[in-house]
C-alpha cells in the first residue's frame, strides 16, 4: 500500500470522526438553546408574579425593599439570559454545525470508497483534502466535550448511539457526564434560586 493510499484511508477517518463531532456539537447547543429559553421564561414569570404581589399588597415574609431588591436582581438575570440567547444564537450555530456535519458525513461516504482502492494518486487525495479543509472552513469549530463524546462512544462501539445518559458507569464516562451537566448548571441553578425564593416568601401557616 503506498503512502498515498494510507493517505485517504486516515482522511476517511477524519472525516468519519469531524461529521460525528459535529453532529454532537449541533445537540448540545440545541440542549442550550432549549434550557435557555426555559430558564428565561421561568425568570419572567418570577419577576412578573413579584410585580403584582407587590401591587396587590399580598403579605409575605419580606419587607417590601427586599421584594424591590428581589425583582431589581432577577430582571438583571432575565436582561442576562437574554443577552445570552441573542449573542451566543444558539439555534442558527446548531442548525449550521449539523449542516457540516450532513457535508462531511456525504464527503467521508465518498472517501469510504475511494480509500479502498489500490492506486490513488496523488491529485486524487490532494482535491478530496482541500474539500475536506473548504468545509471545515466554512463552519466553527466544535469544542474539546464534543470530541471526547465521540471519542468515548466509538472506543467502547457503544449501540445506543450518542447520548448523556448512554456514558455507562466507568469512570471516563462519569467524568464525562460530570463535565458535560456542568456547562447546564447554572440554567438550573438559576431556576431553582427563583422558585426557592418565591416559596420562602410565602407565609407558611401553622
């Protein structure tokens, strides 16, 4: 086999291994954009029910300048959260990373083939590199949790396909959902501070 053979069999590989990446990129920021919007909506509602509390004169355990702080400081979160969904636009960079995903996965079809045959040339692999770096270029890149996803689920062949809940029980995957469900906790994090605080400041009979 020469070298250019081993050549197209690796960026077959590559292929391979970017489209699934990418595909893995494109759900957890779908998750994000998800629990984003979730953790917005619940602040609105915390600030909003805070509001007409506050109109309505309902007695609760706080004074009415720690009900003003409380609506100050969650409509600075929900003014955050906002500032997040519209910078990190989390539905468009999902939808534009599975398209690289779908181009890279059409390109690593292709090179299946190609990679198996005896006697590539060398302007063969050289057009099949340059459309493999022309995708790449056109998308952003993933980020390092991505790629040990993939990399996990391909080492072990796992069936279930991709999945935070597919991670088994070694200790890699533990260190894998641990790492992962953190970049989610302060959506959760943020809920629960505004529910808690709302329960708190309900009078408890007795």
């Amino acid at each position: 086999m020469s070298a250019v053979d081993e050549a197209m069999i690796e960026l077959h590989r590559r292929a391979e291994v970017t489209s699934k990446v990418r595909y893995e990129a494109a759900r957890r920021l779908m998750a994000h954009n998800l629990f984003s919007q979730w953790t917005l909506a619940i602040l609105a509602v915390g600030q909003i029910t805070i509001s007409v509390v506050d109109a309505l004169d309902v007695p609760l355990n706080y004074s009415d300048r720690y009900l003003a702080f409380g609506g100050i400081f969650f409509g600075t979160l929900v003014l955050a959260y906002s500032l997040l969904l519209g910078m990190s636009n989390f539905s468009a960079r999902s939808v534009q990373l599975h398209k690289c995903g779908l181009e890279l996965g059409e390109l690593a079809r292709e090179l299946y083939l190609k990679s198996r045959l005896i006697g590539s040339s060398q302007f063969l692999y050289s057009e099949y590199a340059k459309r493999y770096y022309v995708i790449l270029g056109q998308y952003e890149n993933h980020e390092d949790i991505d790629y040990r996803f993939t990399k996990f689920f391909m080492k072990n062949d796992s069936r279930n396909g991709l999945g935070i809940w597919n991670l088994g029980r070694t200790w890699e995957g533990v260190m894998l959902k641990f790492v992962y469900l953190f970049g989610f906790s302060h959506y959760v994090a943020t809920s629960s501070l505004m529910a808690l605080w709302l329960w708190s400041s309900i009078p408890k009979g007795g």
